[in-house]
C-alpha cells in the first residue's frame, strides 16, 4: 500500500496493531535547510557499529546520540552513551515537543549520505526505550521512502518522509511491525533523520 503526501496530520497509517501519525512538513523551506546545514557541521557524528554473527561490522551511515542526561542506549549489541543536547537539538526539541504535546529526553541522529544507505527491516523495542511510548522522526534534506512490514501478516505500508517533515511511531508500532529505509541508487544527496524518544531513567 502507498501513501501520498499530507499536510496536516494524517489519519492512522496503519490499518491495525499499531499508531503512525504524518504530519508532513513542519518546517518552512529556509528553516530546513538551515538545520540541514547546522546538523552536518554541529553534530558528533560517528560510524555506526553493530555486531551480527559474531562480527563486528561499522557502517556508512553515521549516528549521534544525545540526550538529558548521560543515557546508554543498546542496540545491535553495541552500547553508547548520551552527549548533552547543542542549541540547534534544544530548538528543534521544543519546537517537536510543542508540536505533539509530548516531550522527549533523547534522540538518536541518523546520517545517510546518499540513497545508497539505508536501513534494513527492524523493530525499536529495546528495553531501555519506554514500552508503547511515542517516536517522532523528523526529516531532513533528501525525500527518502519509509516502510513498514507486519510482522505476522506480511503486509507492507509506504511512505515517502518529506525534507523538513515529522512522522510519529506509537501505540504497538514496535511489538507488531518492523520499519526500513530502503536504499536506492536514484538519490545522491545526504538525509538527516532525528529520533526523538524517551529512555527509561
């Protein structure tokens, strides 16, 4: 199933077992490419790491993670630990927070240089994340597709994440579906992708 663009909010993306809101773009033109360009020079970005089979494996992609307070954070077998929030993730923050009437204490940053990056079919359920609790992804730079695949029944949603755009991932997203970014060789330009979350103190 595809979805098109929306400016306001959307009804449930999902049919079933799950919440994922699009808000579409939250940003004027200028305010994204501003934060585009802030994120790309401010943010202490790192290779990410994972260990799969027993393999330690760093990827293209690169990742940040920042937060209240100086959180660990485990996935894929390797731990980091929170950097404290720059001006520019404390304005993006409120704005988000204000935006939702939700607040957050943590986002991890993604950094995909092309569309040759990606991410495969995954879950954010970690136990250190709050249980149902809401994920706002925020969207910037190049217009990338963004799937979800149940994970009993197979069935498949899409949607493409504008540049400067905000989606959110609650309710039993994490326990029933899995969500990609599958890669493409048609984009050449960077995508920054902002996770807010909240960690469990």
């Amino acid at each position: 199933m595809n979805l098109f663009h929306s400016s306001n909010k959307s009804n449930n993306l999902l049919p079933f077992d799950g919440e994922v809101y699009y808000y579409g773009v939250i940003f004027t033109a200028d305010q994204t490419k501003d934060y585009m360009d802030k994120l790309l020079r401010t943010i202490e970005w790192k290779n990410d790491e994972a260990i799969l089979f027993g393999k330690h494996i760093t990827t293209k992609r690169k990742v940040a993670w920042y937060g209240d307070s100086r959180y660990s954070y485990t996935y894929s077998k390797t731990t980091k630990d929170a950097l404290p929030w720059t001006l520019d993730l404390i304005e993006i923050k409120s704005y988000v927070e204000k935006r939702l009437q939700h607040n957050f204490n943590s986002c991890l940053l993604n950094l995909y240089h092309n569309g040759k990056e990606g991410m495969a079919y995954h879950s954010d359920d970690e136990k250190s994340l709050e249980k149902n609790g809401i994920i706002a992804s925020l969207s910037f730079g190049a217009e990338r597709k963004f799937s979800f695949r149940h994970k009993r029944t197979k069935e498949t949603i899409h949607i493409y994440l504008e540049a400067g755009s905000l989606l959110t991932m609650g309710g039993s997203t994490q326990t029933n579906w899995l969500h990609s970014l599958p890669t493409t060789q048609k984009i050449q330009k960077p995508r920054i992708n902002l996770t807010f979350r909240n960690i469990k103190d």
